[in-house]
C-alpha cells in the first residue's frame, strides 16, 4: 500500500515538473518572438532608371483570310460530288450538283411556250400593218411574251441554285455528304478555306491601343517551332470590348511556313518602343489589392506602404509609372507581416 502511494506521488511530481518546462519554454519563445519582432529583417531593392525594351506579349490565333462553309440554298438530292478533300480548286468550279431535273423540264415547256407566242407577235405585227388587229390585241401578246421571259429568268435562276461552286480560289476541308444524299439549306456540305494568307486575330490591353496602328509590324511564333514570324496590322476594332477591356487587333501574315496552319496558337511580341529611365522593380515586390496596387518602401527605417501604378511587366520585373521615386528601397520579402509604420532593416539588397 505505501508502495503504490510512493508511485502516485511520484507520477503527480514529473506531472508538474514537465508542465512547469513547457510553459517556462513557451515563454522565453514569445519573448524572444517579441524581442526579434521589434525591428524586423527583410530584403529589399532600390529603384533606379533601367532601360526598358517596351515589348509586351500576347496570346493570337492563326486564321485563314477567307473560310466558308458551304451550304446550299435549296432542298435537294445530290447527284454530282467534285469534293476532292484537301486539294485546291479555283472560283466557279462545280463541286456539287443537286437534281434538277424537274426544273429542266419546266424549262423547256416556258421555252416551248416562248417560241410559239413569239411567232404569234410577229403574225400580229404584220396585222397591225394592214389594221387587221386591235392594238389591245398585240399588246396583250407582248405581254405574254415579256411575262414568259421572265418565268424563263426565273427558272434559270432556281437550277443555278442547284449547283454549289467554289465562291474563290481555296482549298476544300473534308466533305461531309455522299451521292444521293438529301441536302437542305442547314446541310454543311464542306469548307473551303483560303490559306494562300493567313491572318492572326489578338488583343492587347487599352492602355496600349494608341501604340497600335495599321502597317505596324509584329513577329509570333507558334507551338512546336522557335522560329520568329513577321506580320503587318491591317485593321482594329472601332471601340474597346467592356467585358475584357481589350482592343481587338488584326494583321496578315507576311511569312509562309508549313508550321503556319489556320486555328493554330500564336504568342505576338507587340514592340511599342524604348524607355531609358523606366523604373523597374522586382514582381514580388508587388501587394495586389482590391482596387490598386501597392508596394513597401523603407523610410527612415520605418515601413510605408505606398499605391502605384504599374506599366509593362517582364518575366520577373514590372515598371512603376507612378508612386515611388529613384532611390526609393522596396521590400521584396515580409510583405505578409509588415505593417505602415513597422521598424524594419534590410538585410541583403538584390539585384
């Protein structure tokens, strides 16, 4: 029995003593936390002029100058398929026919008609030589004939919409019909594209869209091929799109490749100058917020936060338009856990 008392009164002392080390550690660690919190260490960096090659990038897409998708304009069976898939074919060249022959024969009967109404004005105008008809009479078969003309005109035009001709010189994409398929309006029959040209669609920011004009040149390159591209800006949007803030900008490529396929991505180098005293400073220097930008200056060994406004951003630099001035030490590390008016020294300075 004193045995087991002697154990228990054992247990209960480490108990205290282990409790006692623990809370006498943790508070030698707050203050020591305390202690070091006072001023705290960071890195920095100092704004100074830099040369900066104002060249921004941006995403494109090759497009081919023309593509069409080629429906027809009547309901019908196709007879006739001159689709040869990937090859190129001239403007006006048939490739595809729909029947028509119920349009031939209508026709042939207006001609038909035509033919004998004709010999019948010609009788009638010999008559009206001689007064042997009324005028009302001869003018009721001009009538015909002008009004069978016309029925003519029209059943010509219904059989050319039979036909589906190439609208340019192009190259035809896969067909999607076969012979004796009926066709409607809706019906895709194929594609043709005009890829002798390619243009590249893409966007750049608003703030750039004075820098943009038509004739300027750019250079892409494109997925798989390190190879740099030239192109000529030929036309711009009237206005800026207000869901993205983005102009959009059109060039024609002046290159020819094999690479260089329509509905392939593109990365455009808009060039838009020179800047020799563009402040540069480090991205991570950057604190996003809701509204603006702002970075950490170290004033007096005090920190400050500053709002800026930033201009082209680099790989791993941005350029500071407005807030901070030459000289200016940013922080480039603590940004979580500096406060306005926080003492602070910098440790190392990056370059």
């Amino acid at each position: 029995m004193r045995k087991n008392k002697s154990l228990l009164l054992l247990f209960h002392s480490l108990i205290i003593i282990i409790l006692y080390s623990c809370s006498s550690g943790h508070a030698d660690k707050e203050k020591a936390i305390k202690q070091v919190g006072k001023t705290m260490m960071v890195e920095g960096f100092i704004a100074k002029p830099t040369l900066l090659d104002m060249t921004i990038s941006v995403s494109g897409t090759l497009k081919s100058f023309e593509e069409t998708v080629l429906m027809p304009e009547i309901s019908g069976r196709v007879v006739e398929i001159n689709i040869q898939e990937g090859k190129s074919v001239r403007k006006g060249s048939l490739l595809v026919k729909l029947y028509d022959g119920d349009l031939q024969a209508q026709l042939k009967k207006l001609q038909a008609q035509l033919k004998i109404t004709e010999q019948t004005l010609k009788r009638q105008a010999d008559l009206m030589k001689v007064n042997g008809i009324s005028q009302l009479d001869y003018d009721q078969t001009s009538l015909q004939v002008n009004s069978i003309n016309a029925d003519i005109e029209v059943m010509k035009v219904q059989i050319r919409k039979t036909e589906i001709l190439a609208p340019y010189d192009g190259t035809i994409g896969l067909r999607n019909i076969s012979l004796g398929a009926q066709v409607s309006p809706t019906t895709a029959l194929t594609t043709i594209r005009a890829v002798q040209q390619l243009k590249l669609d893409f966007s750049i920011p608003e703030k750039y869209s004075k820098e943009v004009t038509t004739g300027k040149k750019i250079k892409f390159t494109v997925q798989g091929d390190d190879n740099k591209y030239d192109a000529s800006v030929i036309a711009t949007e009237e206005g800026i799109d207000a869901n993205t803030r983005n102009l959009k900008v059109r060039a024609v490529v002046n290159s020819k490749n094999n690479s260089l396929v329509p509905g392939k991505f593109a990365n455009v180098e808009l060039t838009l100058g020179e800047n020799k005293n563009a402040l540069m400073i480090p991205t991570q220097a950057i604190i996003p917020q809701e509204k603006d930008k702002k970075v950490i200056i170290t004033k007096g060994g005090k920190a400050k936060m500053i709002t800026v406004k930033t201009g082209i951003r680099k790989e791993s630099s941005i350029e500071i338009l407005t807030g901070i001035e030459e000289g200016d030490t940013v922080l480039t590390t603590g940004l979580l856990f500096v406060k306005q008016g926080d003492a602070v020294k910098i440790s190392k300075l990056i370059k």
